[in-house]
C-alpha cells in the first residue's frame, strides 16, 4: 500500500502505464468548499482544463480493461457541474473516455411501505431556501476506456425480495442474487464528532469504494488507486477488501496523516485488537 505525498498532476506521470485495474476518486467540485490546501473556486473553464489534464494521465496508467469510478456533486445553485465534467472527459473530437454507466449515490431516502408509512434514511446538509430543496444524491460515472468492460454485476448485487422469481428467470442461475441496479443508496455512518473523525470538507462513505470495487470484480487481486486520496477512504475500503496494491496521492500533509492514522486503525480492528466502533 503506498500513500504518496505531492500534486496529483506531478505524481502521476510517475507512475508505470497501464499499471491500475480500477480507479475511484472524488476530485475537488470547484463549489467553494473549503479544502486546506486547494482553492475550490477556479473559473470553470480553467477547472475543466485541469480535469482533463489529471484524466489523461489517469487513463494511462489504467490497464485497456480498468474501470474508473468518478464521484462527482454539485450544488443546487450550480447542478450543470457534473454533467460539463462528465461532458469534457467523454465529448468532442478526442474524448478521453467512454461513459459506460451512471450511478446515482443516494444519501437520504423517505419511502412508503405498502401499509403507508413513511421511512427516512441516511444523512444529508440541510439548505434553507425557498427555491430549491435539500439534495440528496450525488453521481458516480463509471468510465472505461472502450465502453464494453464486463462487470461482476452479482457481486455487489442484492437478494430477491420475492424468491419465486429465481426459478423464473432463466439468468439467475438458480443464485439469490440480482442486479442492484444504478441507484445506490448508501448512507454515511453516523459520526459523534466530525473533526475527529471526519476532519475533510467532502468525503464519501467507504461501502461507496467497496461497491464500486465488487462491481469490478477482481476483488483482492485489484489493483487500485486513488489520485485524491483525502483522508484515505479508498485506502480503508481496499484494506477491508485485501487488497494490497494500493496507491493514493494526497497534496494536503494534515489529511495524508490522517489517512495514515485510518488506515493503521483499520488494520488493527481486522486484527481484532480494536472493536469496530473505534
């Protein structure tokens, strides 16, 4: 497992091509969130530019079968960011990627159940507006290099709420186990102090990591990076995963120690020297 300290631009072109079989990040939204070390709030088309510099040398250290995971939100002032991300990485005349699936991170959720009541879940920022209503969701584009990479669609799937239909269909195999489809509803874990524990502005939950890395199902033989490391979410997914090539890049030296800390903490609970709740 490798936590390099550096500007992702500058690290990786030092890293071997077609050395990754998967990556998951969560670049910077340029919203004006307030990261230590990174000014979130370049004009849009600088922005873009940037994306698509540290995309480039994403796509070449990704192996011709690797997927990329991309966590991108947006605020409800400015909800066209992701699709002009999204659109700068996969459009034009020399598209970096192919957009292979959208997945849609449902972080709070009300339902009815059939006798009428009604159920919320999951965690989500309140805004006070009369124009707009609190957002609850963000996306995840999963971008390939040639559009067609197979997935292990079961492998991060559900069970059949009614069993009946594993005889049924055919593709089932006779597995209760079925496609979880592109919305995943995946809350954060409740904190008691967020600079304790989550010291970082916007961190997504580590079931989004595990997800993505059962989705593309090398499972520990992945070989993973994450070029926005953070406070080392996807590093704590691969450890809970066994995966052990892993490299994250950080520019922040206060969230790579922190990641660092994550992750010993991490290794210790699967030793069975620190409870989970720790």
């Amino acid at each position: 497992m490798k936590l390099l300290h550096g500007d992702c631009l500058k690290t990786l072109p030092t890293l071997d091509a077609g050395s990754f079989d998967l990556v998951v990040t969560s670049p910077p939204y340029n919203l004006g969130i307030n990261y230590k070390s990174f000014k979130d709030t370049a004009p849009r088309e600088e922005f873009l530019t940037w994306c698509r510099a540290w995309a480039a040398e994403v796509k070449r250290v990704m192996a011709d079968g690797a997927s990329f995971f991309l966590n991108v939100g947006a605020a409800p002032a400015n909800p066209l960011m992701p699709h002009q991300l999204i659109l700068a990485l996969t459009d034009g005349t020399d598209p970096l990627f192919t957009l292979q699936n959208t997945f849609h991170w449902i972080k709070s959720i009300t339902i009815e159940t059939p006798s009428g009541e009604q159920i919320s879940a999951g965690h989500f920022k309140p805004i006070n507006s009369k124009r707009y209503v609190n957002d609850c969701h963000e996306y995840v584009f999963h971008l390939t290099k040639s559009g067609d990479i197979e997935l292990d669609r079961r492998a991060a799937g559900v069970p059949y709420v009614h069993k009946s239909n594993i005889a049924r269909w055919g593709h089932t195999g006779g597995a209760d186990l079925r496609c979880r489809g592109n919305t995943w509803f995946i809350p954060y874990e409740t904190i008691q102090s967020r600079d304790k524990e989550r010291p970082h502005p916007a961190t997504f939950p580590i079931a989004l990591v595990e997800q993505c890395v059962r989705l593309h199902g090398r499972g520990a033989e992945t070989r993973l990076l994450d070029p926005f490391l953070g406070i080392g979410t996807s590093a704590v997914a691969a450890r809970r995963q066994g995966i052990e090539h892993f490299t994250g890049i950080e520019l922040d030296a206060l969230y790579l120690e922190t990641a660092r800390k994550r992750i010993e903490e991490e290794a210790e609970r699967l030793s069975g020297e620190l409870p989970l709740g720790i």
